[in-house]
C-alpha cells in the first residue's frame, strides 16, 4: 500500500540545501524572465511593429523550444553498509532526486517508487513526478547490487539512472549513470547550472563523498 512520507525523513542538511537551491533558482529564473520581457518590449516599443513583433515571436521560441539534454556519470562513496545504501536509493528520498523531492509539496512512498507533488503560479499550475525502482539484482551477501530508477513527470519520461553498488575498501561504492529523457529550453538552464553549483554539497549532507563527477549539457535538434 503507498504510505505518506516526506523530505523531513531525509538529514535535515539535505532539506536545508534544496531550500537554498530552490531560492536562487527561482531568483535567476525570475531575473532571465524580467530581462526577456525587457527585451519584447523595447522592440515592440522602438522598433517597428513588424520587426518588434519578430523579434517577441524569436524571444518566446528561443526560451521555450527544447534544445538540450542532460548525461552524465558518477562515482559516490559512503561509510554505510551496502545493504543501507541499497535502502537510500530504493526509498521514497533518493539522494540522485534530493533536489526534487527536498522542495516538493508532498512527497508519497509507494510500492516500487515514489510520488512527488509541486505546485507553482500561485497554485494555478502543479506537476506530478513518480519514480520507479526497477531491474534490482543482488548477490546472496548484499555487498552487491544493481538497479535503475525512472522518474516521469505528468506521465511523461523525465530521465533514467542506472544504479551498481558495490563494496570497496572500507567503504561502499555507488557507481551511477544517467540521462534525461526529455529536452528543455534555455529557460530552464538556470535550473540546471544553480543545481550543479549545490550538487556535491548536497550529496555530502546526505552521507556521500563524491569521488568522481562528469556531467555534460547537450544540444539536441
């Protein structure tokens, strides 16, 4: 049965960063929409009105038509069990998704996954996100594992993260791989550097060194 949870399970820390992730993000989001206003504006009240209205037309398409992808891959390190590290990917507040499920309205366990909820605009608008755990293999000792998680949001494809965790010196390794499933704009760039910025800070108030990091921004016509 699906039972309710919250970021409020996860380290405290953790909540703390997405808070702080989320507040810049909406403020560089906000200055990229002012700057972009300005600029439709001057040209629809100094140029003229076919020119200014071409130029409103190429601002509205350069912001909103999907260009980019997002890939990368990661090596992550913790003191804990394999076994517990098995427990923090499979749950409800994946360290992969803090950024997500650290500033959602609601955050619900279910059987395989999880159910994140957001609301913006004041409300007018909010969008589903759900994760599914899926291909879980492990050996009879649990020092191994390999899993992947897909994450969709309002039922269509968000990304993918292929999960292989594994026991190392005196510590737990937890090799991943991911890449996005859709293409976004350049107004959603801010998004994607602001979270970059808090990235290994973020992983660090969950537990996890990063060891090793490579994540790429693709164009994609």
């Amino acid at each position: 049965m699906p039972s309710s949870a919250s970021a409020g399970d996860a380290p405290p820390e953790a909540t703390a960063v997405a808070r702080r992730y989320h507040r810049l993000e909406r403020s560089i989001s906000g200055a990229v929409a002012l700057l972009s206003v300005g600029v439709v504006a001057a040209a629809i009240l100094f140029a003229p009105l076919l020119v200014g209205l071409l130029v409103a037309l190429a601002v509205v398409v350069l912001l909103r038509i999907p260009l980019f992808r997002t890939s990368g891959t990661a090596r992550l390190a913790s003191t804990a069990e394999p076994r517990s590290v098995l427990a923090d990917f499979e749950s409800a507040t994946p360290p992969l998704l803090a950024f997500q499920w650290g500033v959602a309205d609601s955050v619900q366990s279910e059987v395989d996954g999880a159910v994140y909820d957001f609301s913006y605009l004041f409300g007018l608008r909010s969008v589903r996100m759900e994760t599914t755990v899926r291909s879980v293999t492990a050996s009879e000792s649990d020092s191994s594992a390999d899993l992947e998680l897909d994450v969709t949001a309002d039922g269509n494809p968000w990304g993918t993260y292929s999960v292989s965790i594994h026991e190392g010196a005196s510590r737990t390794l937890a090799d991943i791989d991911w890449e996005s499933s859709r293409k976004f704009g350049l107004r959603r760039l801010p998004q994607w550097f602001v979270a970059e910025r808090y990235r290994a800070e973020m992983l660090t108030a969950q537990g996890y060194r990063v060891l090793d990091r490579d994540a790429s921004l693709s164009l994609s016509v």
